[in-house]
C-alpha cells in the first residue's frame, strides 16, 4: 500500500504592496515518490528587506529543486540539510552583492511526506499544525525575541547569518491527519482556535487553505497570507520495503551450468559458487558480458538472505561512479527469477594476485591506497559504510581501474538492516570497536583500508590473524617495516595511523587518508611514540604505588643493616 493524500494551497496578498510569501507544493512520481517523498513548504520573506519576495522564492524554487537532485541514499534530513543551508548562502551572497537587497532573508517551514512518515525543517515564524483526532497540535517554534515588544523581530532565518540553526523533527504518520503549513499572516490574525475550527470545516484541503487566507484578511490581517493543508488519506508502508515487496515474491533460479540461459542472458562460466550466493558470467544477446548475481536455490524460503540481495541491488543502483561495478537497469518484467545483473570487467581482485604470488611494491601500494580511499570517500559522501573492505573485495582491471566489489553488507540509513547483518566483516579486518558490538562506520572502513595495505605489503596482519568466533586482544600493533624494512618511515606511519586501537587516533576521514598518501614524504605522518606507562597499562597512582613500594623497601633494609 502506498501514501495517499489530498493537498490543497493558496496565497493572498492582503493590505500588503506585493505578495512575499512563496508556496511550494512538490508531488514527484511515484518512484521518486518512494525514495524522496512529497514536499510542501511556505517560505515568507521578511517585510523590513528589500529583496523579501525574491529571498523566498529563490529559496523555495532553489530547495524544492536540489532535493530531489540528492543523492537517494542520504536520509531525508541530511539531503534538506544540505539545500537549506546552501540557500541561506545564496541569499547572504546576494545581499552582499547588491546593496539595495541588504536584509533580505526569508522564513522557511517545510514538510517531506514518505510511506508512513513526515519530516520537517523550520527556521523563522512560519508554522505547521497537525489536527488528530480532533486535537490540534504546533508542531513548530517562533524564532522571535522573547520580549512583548519584539516578538515579530526574527532570531533565526534564511539569509541572517551565516550559521543557520535549522529545527527537524520526524513522526509517524496516521490516516485523517491534516497538517497544515500557514505563514504568520494566517496564523497571527486567526489564532489557534480559529484555525482549528476552519481544518474541521470542509473535507477538501484546497477550500480550507482559501477559506483560512480568506478569513485571515477579512480579520484584519496586515500581511500577506498565505497556508498548505495536506490530509493523509491512507499512510504507506516503508519506502523501501514497498519497493520491494514484488520483488521478493520472484522465485531463485535453478543452479545454471555453462550454456544455461535465463531471460536472455547465456551462462558462460561460473565465477563464484559460496555457502550462500553464486555469481555467473554471462553475455546478452549482443555478445556483451555481465556478471549475474543471484542465491543458492537452498536459500528460496530465507526471506532475510533475499531481501539482503535485493537490498544490494537497490543501493548498488545508486552508486553510479567508476569505483564499483554498474548495475544494468531490468525491470520486473524482464525478469522471471531474483537475481541482478552489473558490468563485467577483466582483471583480478587483490586477493588473487597475493594467491598468484604477486609481489607489491612501495609505489604499487600507495597507488592502490590513493585509488582505495577514492572510492571509499565517494562511498562514504553517499552516506553508505562498506564494512567488508579487504584484498577480495577490491579488484584491478585490465584497464587499471580499481574498483570496489560487493555492497551486500553495506549499512546505508535508507536501508533496513537484516538482523543477521549486523556484525559482517572478515575478522582480520574488522576493527576492535566491532568486537565490542559497536555499529560499523566509517572509521571501520578507514580501519579495514589500513589493514588491506598492510597486509599487501607483508602478507600477515599487525594484530595477528584472527579467527571467526575468537575475541581477540588488541595490544601494540606490529610495524611492517620488521617484515618489510625498506619500507619508507611516511607510508608506514600512515598504515599506522590508519589501524590505531582507538578510533579518535585514526584518520577522521577517507579523504584525510587520501591527502596523507599523496602528500607522501612531503608532509609525513607523525605517529607519536606511547609511553612505557601506557604500554604497560598501568595508571600513574598505580606507579607511584610501585615505586613507594620500593623505596619503603630500601628504608627497612636500611633499618636492618645499621
């Protein structure tokens, strides 16, 4: 079931010279719809600018544009995050460009609707109500000044300041909701009564809002005035989980042999056969090769293991760069069983060239690194952690390129996470924060990164192997230059640095890592030596203690001698 809802919007002018409200409604199709959801905003500009009315508009158009221009794995509240803050700098450059603008800003309430939840970013007197069950609700604060004479001075709005303080807040959903987004010329001259009243007054959402701006001038309201009413008719299920849910209902293929073919597409070998996936290549009718990734027919009736495949296909579908493998658009209809379908490209993982006796050198390595941390930081501005990086999961083509494989234990917010998936990783790559149950990021992945070049050049790890299942202990790690002394003090430190015990002494980003790499020598990494005191573990008290000890010890043998 998807989201329903009826939305109606109007804006009057009022006593006003010009109008400086701006509404915005948004109701994008219904795939987008899914990912993104519906937006309304009412963004009124401020009177006492000179530029109100273009502060609104530009920012309305500017945001109801760029969010839907976001990348569809950042959450909702990120995504208008991002555009707000990016309009309120528009707006400063503007007024500072032109100095009849000066001033010129803009409030800004907005409401995103998606499956069975909304989501809204307020920054100004602007405000939005809910009625449920005959009870209305603000879900919104005034940014004014606290004293009688200056509650219409705004604290906070688009174009004030350069730091914009923007308020979210999230709920569920409920059929016969009425949100109501209103600009203060609407709520200041009706109250809250009034507009109680007028949202229980006709069933259709377009007469409320003309009848509240109506209503609000013939008060005697002074601005302009302006208001969006939504009214939730049925509430959807989870975005993604809607998305999939026809999906899920394809059956897994049979094992296929060389020359098996499946809508089109012709076995030529099988490239990976696991406990639990298969990945053939295959080529189309054309003579294109692909790779094609589906389960073992055991795991037909394991819905968690189908819905993680299908997971992997959706946020793999979003991640269009050269770093990771692209995925060929098919529809449901142009497949009969579950399984997905991305590029094919020559070459081999980092794992099968250590396997084939492949020797890495200094240079080898920090490229690969430079690469690695490319794809990881791309990845990561996605707001998507690997937690599987390691020598398997990393390939080189016949074209040089290294890419990143497999997303099937990605952890994106936008994307349910299997319970069988929360802690996935290969053990020696894992950080020591995972062992005690915290949630990958991406401080995991620089981790892991570090690990993987480390391993390149020594083929052992700097906290031993460990096995699965085993808690390990993390002490000091081991220096790769004892198995590899020619290598240089600079990418040692940065290998260092990178697998340090505690997360606060790692890279704070990939892109951090990826400057120390390319910097090399020119601006080294400097690891700071650990004291005796730290090694040992010991607090200072407890040395003290010792060395108390000890001296009461020499005093009563120098006692007994004399």
């Amino acid at each position: 079931m998807s989201l329903v809802f009826k939305v109606g919007e109007h804006s009057v002018i009022g006593p006003r010279p010009r109008n400086e409200d701006y509404v915005t409604v948004v109701t994008p199709s219904e795939s987008q719809q899914a990912i993104k959801g519906a937006l309304m905003l009412v963004a009124d500009g401020v009177s006492g600018g000179a530029g109100g009315a273009e502060a609104s508009e530009m920012t309305a158009r500017s945001i109801s544009a760029d969010y839907y221009a976001t990348p569809e794995t950042w959450t909702i509240q990120h995504a208008l995050d991002k555009v707000v803050q990016a309009a309120n700098l528009w707006v400063l450059s503007q007024a500072r460009k032109d100095s009849k603008m000066a001033g010129m800003a803009t409030t800004l309430s907005m409401l995103v609707l998606r499956g069975q939840r909304y989501v809204l970013a307020h920054v100004g007197d602007t405000r939005i109500y809910r009625l449920r069950e005959q009870s209305l609700q603000c879900l919104t604060t005034d940014h004014v000044w606290d004293r009688p004479d200056m509650r219409h001075v705004l604290k906070r709005a688009v174009g004030l300041d350069d730091q914009l303080t923007v308020d979210y807040a999230e709920g569920l959903l409920q059929a016969g909701d009425v949100y109501a987004i209103v600009s203060d010329g609407v709520w200041a001259a009706l109250g809250d009564a009034e507009i109680h009243r007028g949202l229980m007054l006709y069933r259709s959402p377009q007469m409320v809002a003309e009848y509240l701006t109506a209503l609000a001038v013939e008060k005697g309201g002074q601005d302009n005035a302006s208001a969006v009413i939504v009214n939730i008719e049925s509430v959807g299920q989870d975005h993604l989980t809607d998305m999939l849910a026809d999906a899920l209902s394809l059956p897994l293929p049979p094992r296929l042999a060389v020359g098996s073919q499946l809508d089109g597409f012709t076995v030529t070998r099988v490239i990976h056969d696991s406990r639990l996936s298969i990945l053939y290549q295959v080529k189309n009718s054309a003579g294109q090769l692909f790779v094609l990734k589906t389960l073992q027919p055991s795991r037909a009736d394991d819905k968690q293991s189908c819905e993680a495949l299908l997971n992997e296909e959706w946020l793999a579908k979003r991640v269009v760069s050269q770093c990771v493998p692209q995925i060929l658009p098919l529809t449901l209809d142009q497949r009969s069983a579950l399984y997905y379908v991305m590029t094919w490209h020559e070459g081999s993982t980092l794992q099968q060239r250590l396997d084939a006796g492949h020797h890495f050198t200094m240079n080898g390595v920090a490229n690969i690194g430079q690469d690695l941390l490319r794809g990881l930081s791309m990845l990561h501005r996605l707001n998507i952690v690997h937690r599987d990086i390691k020598p398997a999961n990393i390939h080189i083509g016949s074209d040089t390129r290294l890419r990143i494989l497999d997303l099937g234990v990605a952890l994106n917010p936008t994307l349910p996470m299997p319970e069988q998936m929360e802690n996935p990783g290969t053990p020696s790559f894992m950080a020591p924060e995972l062992f005690a149950g915290q949630v990958a990021d991406r401080q995991a992945d620089i981790y892991a990164a570090g690990v993987t070049l480390y391993h390149l050049l020594t083929r052992k790890y700097p906290y031993g192997e460990i096995e699965p299942f085993q808690s390990p202990r993390f002490g000091e790690p081991i220096k790769p230059s004892r198995y590899r002394p020619e290598i240089p003090a600079w990418l040692e430190n940065v290998i260092l640095k990178a697998i340090a015990r505690k997360t606060e002494d790692r890279f704070e980003t990939a892109e951090e890592m990826l400057l120390a790499l390319e910097h090399g020598e020119l601006k080294p990494v400097v690891i700071p030596r650990t004291p005796l005191i730290a090694r040992a573990r010991l607090v200072k008290w407890q040395w003290l203690a010792i060395c108390s000890l000890f001296a009461n010890l020499i005093l009563i043998y120098l006692l007994f001698i004399t």
